[in-house]
C-alpha cells in the first residue's frame, strides 16, 4: 500500500495511491497508517480521491486507523469517489468521520 504525505499549515495530509482498499491490502493500509500515526497529535487528512474501491476489510482499516489515532490527534477524510463515498453512507460511518468533498475543503475547514 503507497501513499504520499505532506503537510500544509500544519495538517498532515495523506493521499491512498492505490485504487482499491479491500481484503488484500488492509492488513498492510492498518500498519501504514499505525506509523504514521504513532505520535501525530493534530489534524489529519486521509485522501481517498484515488480510491475507486472498497469493500468491508478496507472500511475496518480505515475505522481501525482511526482508533488508532492518539487522542489528541483527528483523522478527517477527503475527496470520497462516489463509491466510496455510497459505501460509507451504507454503513452510516459517515456520521463517524468528518468527510470533505475535497481536499482544498479540508485544507479551508479548521477544526
């Protein structure tokens, strides 16, 4: 599982390069994001724009990693393709995470 990360004004943003989140990925995606969370302590953005897939396992990393985020941290979400974007509302972790349509939305929105 690839990602990129960067930072801007003190967000952490952390873009999937990969089009499918699924079973056989989800293991290593939970890992990936257990580093770079280990001692985050602000706001960060996961960017799905690049994500055309996922299935359950893919949701449970994404809830595992959003456990796994230090309690003075956030993880927030960016740029849902409408797929991901259904299976998110589907299983009402929509209301769980706060969701930008993009990541400029994310970069405007202080928390």
């Amino acid at each position: 599982m690839d990602f990129s990360t960067e930072q801007k004004d003190g967000l952490e943003i952390v873009t999937v390069e990969a089009d499918r989140i699924d079973a056989a990925v989800a293991i290593n995606f939970k890992d990936r994001m257990r580093e770079m969370m280990s001692d985050y302590s602000g706001r960060m953005v996961l960017d799905l724009s690049k994500v055309s897939f996922i299935d359950s396992s893919g949701l449970g990393a994404i809830v595992a990693a959003m456990k796994l985020m230090p309690a003075t941290g956030k993880l927030e979400l960016a740029g849902l393709t409408s797929a991901v974007d259904k299976v998110f509302r589907m299983t009402r972790m929509d209301s769980i995470f706060t969701i930008h349509a993009s990541l400029t939305d994310a970069e405007q929105h202080a928390s």
